[in-house]
C-alpha cells in the first residue's frame, strides 16, 4: 500500500529533499506536505510532494538541497 503512494520514512525524505528531519516536519506542520500516520518511527511523507537535492554523481555529497514546497492552498486560508 505504500508503494503506490510513494511514502517513505523521515530518514529517507531528509536524504532525498536534502533537508534536516526538523525541517521535514516543520514542512508537515505547515501544510507544505502531507505526514501519513503517528508516533515515533511510524510517521511516512509522500516522496513525491519534496523537491530532490541535487547530489554528486559519484560520491552522493550534497551540492544543494531541494526547494521549499509551497504552502498548500488550505494553509494559505488559515
């Protein structure tokens, strides 16, 4: 079921976005992203709402992190 959605772990949406965890959740917080489920470890984001970093090709270092997701238009009537 998650496989279809495209959620992952906070660990591996910080690697992809290039962003801390605080960020990652704060974006959630925010309404930036959609956060699937509760509790520790248990918490999954759709990769495909984050923005990739740019990452070298070989050594995977990051050169730059992905752009800020714009704030959803039910967070902007809040």
């Amino acid at each position: 079921m998650a496989a279809d959605r495209g959620l992952v772990s906070e660990k591996d949406a910080t690697y992809y976005a290039g962003w801390p965890g605080a960020t990652i959740r704060r974006w959630a917080h925010e309404g930036r992203i959609q956060r699937y489920g509760s509790g520790r470890g248990q918490v999954r984001y759709n990769v495909f709402e984050l923005n990739k970093a740019e990452r070298d090709e070989w050594t995977r270092e990051l050169i730059s992190p992905g752009e800020t997701p714009p704030l959803s238009e039910v967070a902007n009537a809040a």
